[in-house]
C-alpha cells in the first residue's frame, strides 16, 4: 500500500502512561490527530493535560510558536473506550504493560472495532511482535513501533515488523516516524531488538570485570567517560536505568539467545535484586544517593615520589613524562621504575613478552592518555615501584586509576565488547550497519556508532584484544564474531555490507 505514511491523518494511542504520553506529544506536534485511550478513564484527562502543558513549555522557550502549540493540542481527542468504534482511525498504536496476554485481548477487540485497512502497532520494548501479533486473525496489519523515553527528546524509533507482517507495511512505517520528526532504524524481530542488544556489550563486560574484583563500580565508570567518552559509566547507568528493570533485561536477551555466551549475565545482579539494591529509585544500588544525588568517595591523592626515575618504551608516554619533570631514563636500569604499554595484554604478559623484572613493572593503558591513566597492579609488583609510577603518572596533571591487573586494560575490554556486540548483530543480519550505528548512538548515547567506532580505533586492534582475551580466560564470550575477522583478514570496513550473495544475481 504504496503511499499509507503520507495518508495518515488520524491515530489512536491506547494507554497513556509515560510513554504513551510522550507518543501523542510527538504525534500531535508532527501535524496528525491523535485519540487518546486508556483503561483507566480518568488517565486520559490528565495525560491531555499533561501534554497541553510540555507544549505550553515549548512555546515558552520558542521551540515552538504558539500558534503550533495551539493547533497541535487541538489534535488530541479523548475517547472513553479504548475499544470505542475506530472509523476513520488509520493507525492504533498501544503503549500498555508489557504483558502478551493482555495485548492479545486488546489487539482482539480492536479487530471488531476497527476496519480491515487500519494498520496496528505495539511500542514492545521485551516481547516478541510475532508472538503478540499470533493473536490477530490477520497478524499481517500489525509491526513494532518502538519508542525510547522520553519520546519527545529520544530521536530513536525501532521499527519492528514481525514474521506476517505485510511487506508494504515496514517502509511505510519508517516513513511516518520521518514524517514525525524522528529517525527510524529497521531491526529484525529478535530479543533486544537493536538497542537492548546492543547495550549488552558494555553492560555485560562492566559486571564481569566487577565480578573478577579488578576494580570497584566508580573506577569503571571513570574510565569509561574519560577514556572511552561514553556520558555515563555502566554502573551509573544500570543504577538510573534501574538493576530491577535491567537484571530482567540481561537475563531475557541471554534467554532469548538460547545461552549465548557474549550475552551472559553476571551472578553479581540476582542478589542485588533480591536486596532491593535497585538504583536511585531505592536510595542505593551500585552507588547512594542523598536525596537523588549520587554518593562516590573522592579519588585518593597520589604520591610525590621524585627520588626513583621511570623508564617506558613508550615514546608519547615518555615525552609527557620528561614534560613534567619527570626523571625518565633510557634503559630499564636497575632502580628504575618501568611503565609497559599494555595493548591487549596482562601487565605479567607484557612484561615477560618485554624480558623485564616484575617486581618493578606497572602497567599502563595506551587509551584515554588524554584525560586519564589507568595503572595496572599485579601481585608481584614492589609496592614503592608502584608509587613512583602512580606519582609519575599523576605529575603530568591527569587523574589516574588504579586498577588491579587483567587479562587486558578495562578500556580496552569494554571498548572490544562493544564492537564485537555490534559485529554479531550485524552478522546476523538483524540490521544494516548503518542503522545499527545509528540506533545505539542515538538511543545509548554513545559518542559514535559502535562498527564505526571499531574501524576509527582499528579492527584489527580489537580482534588482537578478543583473541587475547579468549587466550587467556577460555572464555567464549570473547570469541570474535565472524563480521570481525572476515573484514580484518579482506580489509573490508565494519561498516561495509560487503558483497552478498543477492549481489551476484
């Protein structure tokens, strides 16, 4: 049904809670009449209310004129049914609990109230469209529409369509959320979707580098912002995300790959949960807060330790150190404090690969020299040689993280995870690579794309860090996805397709 996006004129949103809320401003804003529905009658008042006052707002600040915050709130109607007769509806779209049973039985009863023509559509952020879509006679006039909250400020819209969907329906789809104003990415109906999958990547990471008690939540999240410049760490994001909501989230998608062990969650999160460690919303989860505001001690103060000089074979690492009068000496003579490079590697590997005495080696990431060091301890290490590297490190200005030693720096295992993540949804084909670097950017945030991010940092740079990583822990989270070493050994980008097979007939 060529054309259907641009004939839209009229839509109905059932449940009118925060997001459904949030789908009606965008609606209304973007020229289309919108009925608003709830079980709950009197919800429907207030959410019109609600959203009368957000575009009141917008005016205010000059985002909008008045006169287009006038006409958009004279497009929402208020029905008092959610199954009220639906002639001339185009769209209906439902933002209810996600529960499929309760989505059957609505989707059944707007069958008997809407016309054949009128297209349906589920804002599921967990279920599966296809299960909730088995429910219809003609589950073909059903897709996923997922928006992300707050709708209005969240550019990103998932657009789902399920096994029956009818094939006009997607591209029409994609075409109305552009005509809102919003950017559609295509996603393939499978747990997660795009977003909640991608995200997996850093989350799962973060908890398993906690679990190894390689350093504590704050010191994560540091190195995540000021290394990797992600706007928050993952522990601040699981605890405003909320470790009830996401526990449940980690534990779907790992379920929903049949145990796959890149998406394996963490033990850390069950007990958490059953403690009610939720987050902000209970006072306290990863990190308290007073009132809202989030608690973290203070980073230490580092030594001033000038009587032991440092030796590095890195020459960047070297030239900031001599620039801050820091005694650097050539060689790795014996009293000598010696930084190694780490790329991929334990601070014990690269000092045995090195020929070096461990006694006096720290380890340093070669990432985020910009804003941060993060300095790797291992067990072996004499205490005042770690000092002196601590001290060296901090008279350049930056902060510095100390960390106890892994099979690779933190950065560098969350930054690998992230790209191998997106690797494997692309390998699979559940989106093109350009929408999965667009839906993670713009709904995780996320300075860049991650397949993008991969090729800037150097996909062979990550697949030395997943190889490293699964050397050293035989663990097969860490096994490369095939997206990542095909392009590695052709010199293709990650953010190619590639040539398929579609392209040689």
């Amino acid at each position: 049904m060529t054309g259907w996006a641009g004939q839209v004129g009229r839509i109905r949103v059932i449940g009118t809670g925060v997001m459904g809320r949030g789908i009606v401003q965008l609606a209304a804003t973007g020229g289309t009449t919108v009925e608003l529905a709830d079980a709950a009658p009197d919800a429907v008042g207030q959410a019109i209310e609600y959203v009368g006052g957000m575009l009141d707002r917008l005016a205010a600040k000059g985002k909008l004129t008045e006169e287009q915050a006038r006409a958009a709130k004279n497009r929402m109607i208020p029905v008092a049914d959610p199954l009220a007769p639906a002639e001339g509806v185009d769209l209906v779209l439902e933002a209810v609990r996600e529960d499929v049973q309760i989505k059957h039985t609505l989707f059944a009863g707007l069958e008997r109230v809407c016309g054949p023509e009128t297209v349906f559509a589920t804002n599921t952020s967990s279920l599966s469209v296809t299960e909730i879509a088995a429910g219809l006679t003609d589950p073909a006039r059903l897709i996923g529409l997922h928006f992300f909250n707050p709708v209005p400020l969240m550019r990103l819209v998932e657009v789902v369509p399920g096994a029956r969907t009818a094939q006009w329906l997607p591209a029409e789809a994609l075409e109305l959320v552009r005509r809102w104003g919003h950017e559609p990415v295509l996603a393939k109906d499978a747990p997660g979707f795009l977003v909640n999958h991608a995200g997996r990547g850093l989350n799962t990471e973060a908890l398993q580098i906690l679990s190894e008690a390689l350093a504590e939540p704050a010191d994560v999240d540091r190195i995540a912002r000021d290394v990797l410049g992600l706007k928050l760490g993952p522990f601040e994001l699981l605890d405003l995300t909320g470790l009830d909501v996401s526990h449940a989230v980690l534990e779907s998608i790992w379920s929903g790959f049949h145990s796959e062990p890149r998406l394996r969650p963490s033990w850390l999160t069950r007990p958490r949960v059953a403690a009610g460690l939720y987050g902000r919303k209970t006072g306290e989860g990863f990190y308290r807060y007073t009132e809202g505001k989030q608690q973290v001690e203070p980073e230490p103060p580092a030594p001033e330790v000038r009587d032991i000089p440092v030796y590095t074979s890195d020459d960047q690492l070297a030239r900031m150190l001599s620039a801050a009068g820091v005694q650097v000496v050539p060689d790795a003579y014996p009293d000598a404090a010696l930084l190694v490079p780490l790329r991929g590697e334990s601070t014990v590997e690269a000092a045995g690969r090195s020929e070096l005495p461990p006694d006096r080696v720290s380890g340093v990431d070669v990432l985020g020299h910009e804003k941060r060091f993060t300095l790797s301890v291992h067990p072996g290490l004499d205490p005042a040689f770690g000092r002196a590297a601590w001290g060296a490190l901090a008279a350049t200005g930056r902060p510095v993280t100390i960390v106890r030693d892994g099979p690779a720096p933190i950065a560098q295992r969350l930054l690998a995870s992230i790209v191998n993540t997106a690797c494997y949804l692309a390998a699979q084909n559940l989106a093109t690579p350009s929408d999965i670097d667009t839906a993670v950017r713009l709904g995780l945030g996320y300075p860049r794309g991650p397949l993008e991010w991969g090729e800037a940092f150097g996909a062979e740079k990550v697949l030395r860090i997943l190889n490293g990583l699964l050397h050293a822990t035989g663990d097969p989270r860490y096994r490369p996805s095939s997206w990542l070493t095909e392009r590695v050994a052709l010199g293709v980008a990650l953010t190619a397709s590639g040539t398929r097979p579609a392209d040689l007939r």
